[in-house]
C-alpha cells in the first residue's frame, strides 16, 4: 500500500476514507489507528467497517477493550486501548481473542511494543486542522513487521 496524506473537511469524507481502505483489506489484517481525541479515529473504522460487511452500529468500545462484528465473509474487531495502559502486562493473551485469521483488526490507541499488534499492515494517523478538517495519513507497513521486531531492536 502506497503512503497516502489527505485531508477531509468533515466526518462523511472520513468514513469515506475508511471506505477506500476497507478495499485494500483482507483477512488476518491489523489496522493501527492513532490521533488525538476527536480526530476521528472511530469515524474511519465506521466507514471502513460498513463497507466490510458490517449492519450493526458502530460504536466505540467502552465496556471491553473491544467490539466484534460480523462482516461480509469476516469477523471485524474494533479495539479501542486507550485506558489499557499496564494491563496488558497481567493479561497477556488479551487481545488474542480479536486479531488474527478470519478477522480485520483496527486497533485505536495502540500500544507500543505490544506483540500481537506487531503484524498490523497498516498505520494510520490523524490529526486536527482546525474545525472540521483533519490531516489523515495512511501507510502500508512491512508483512510482521520483520525489519524491527526480528533484529529485536525499538518497536516504533
Ligand atoms: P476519535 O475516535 O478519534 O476520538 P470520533 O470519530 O469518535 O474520534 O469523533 C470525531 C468527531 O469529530 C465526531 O463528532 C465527528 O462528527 C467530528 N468530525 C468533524 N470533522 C471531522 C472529520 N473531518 N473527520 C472525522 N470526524 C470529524
Ligand atoms: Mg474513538
């Protein structure tokens, strides 16, 4: 996936974007998205999702670390890890119940270092421009992550 920086002047082009993503997805991928409060993280994911398969409303997760949807041929997590923090230290397989084959992960918020996040394919940061125009850039990362990770050298 080419790197890619555009802005949206308001929440429908963000979702719009998560529409154009959602076409160069497949099973198995992990989506990081990362971005102030408010940037529109969860709005990318919506548009993306829908255009995944996904009929339910989406919503951020706010009673687990997630929320699983099911899509067209693919189940859909959606984390959401911003008040995790140290937890996953006592809870290492935590987030295996939402990654992996058979679903497309995207993941806000995501923690440095954190192992099963290390394959995601594609990170995405957002950022305020003021009123409704956010900056989004997407960028395809290398399959697992090999070049850092295998030599066990900084995460990000
Ligand atoms: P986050 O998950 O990053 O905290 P949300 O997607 O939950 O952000 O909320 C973004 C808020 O900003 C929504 O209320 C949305 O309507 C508003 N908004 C205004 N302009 C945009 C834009 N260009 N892209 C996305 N959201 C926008
Ligand atoms: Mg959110």
């Amino acid at each position: 996936m080419a790197p890619r920086s555009v802005q949206t002047a308001g929440p429908e082009e963000t979702e719009s974007l998560g529409r154009e993503l959602a076409a160069e997805l497949r099973d198995g991928d992990i989506v990081l998205v990362r971005g102030e409060l408010g940037t529109g993280k969860t709005t990318l994911v919506r548009g993306a999702a829908r255009a995944l398969g996904v009929v339910e409303p989406i919503t951020s997760p706010t009673f687990a670390i997630g929320n699983r949807y099911r899509g067209r041929g693919v189940a859909i997590s959606h984390l959401d890890l911003y008040r995790l923090a140290d937890l996953q230290h006592e809870e290492p397989d935590l987030l295996a119940d939402y990654v992996g084959p058979g679903r497309i992960a995207f993941v806000e918020w995501p923690l440095d270092g954190e192992a099963e996040l290390a394959g995601a394919r594609v990170l995405i940061t957002l950022s305020h421009r003021g009123g409704d125009r956010r900056d989004i850039v997407l960028e395809g990362r290398p399959p697992f992550g090999r070049t850092c990770e295998q030599a066990g050298g900084a995460t990000r």
